[in-house]
C-alpha cells in the first residue's frame, strides 16, 4: 500500500497555510505519525472488506491528506470531502487534492 507522505503532502500545501491549526496535526512530528499510522489502520482495514465503494464522503478533511490517500486506493471511487473552511482555503484544498474530489465548503 503506497500512501502519501505528510512531508510530501505538505509540500504540496502553500506556505502561507503552513500555520493552520487543521494542518498541525499532519506536520507535528509525534501527532503526525500518530495521524498517518491511524489513516494506514483505516485504510487497510477498509481493504478486507473487499469491496469496491462508488461514493465516499469525508466530514471535516481538513486540508484532505486521508482524501488523497484513499482516492489513490480506491481510484473509481467518487469522494466528497466536507469542511468548513474560508473559500480561499478551499480553492487551496482543491488544488492540493488535484481536482479529483467534490469539495464542499
């Protein structure tokens, strides 16, 4: 299972957005890998069901780093994140999340 890499993930994040409180989790090092080994659990835990899902919504995404990731598993999947969010982030979060996702804000 190849997942994106918060320090890759970030990177994909404009610097301006770098001090958001809904980005600390992914970046602080001991919360950040606590997040990431919570997501690859989900993830993998998902995986045995052996099930292909036609839709998928995620309630508070945040930036969208679990989005990303289980688009990138589940590729047929249509993935609706939802957050409350400023429309500015939310043009950041689409573009970081590569268009690939509905994105309500």
């Amino acid at each position: 299972m190849n997942l994106i890499e918060p320090k890759e993930f970030l990177s994909r994040i404009p610097r301006e957005y770098h001090n958001s409180a809904s980005l600390g989790p992914y970046i602080t090092p001991f919360f950040g890998r606590m997040y990431f080994g919570r997501l690859k659990k989900i993830i993998r835990m998902v995986k045995k069901l052996d099930r292909e899902f036609s839709e998928t919504l995620e309630v508070g995404g945040g930036f969208g780093l679990f989005s990303v990731n289980f688009k990138d598993q589940f590729p047929n999947a249509n993935h609706a994140l939802v957050d409350l969010m400023p429309v500015e982030r939310g043009e950041v979060v689409k573009e970081v999340i590569n268009d690939e996702f509905h994105l309500i804000y």
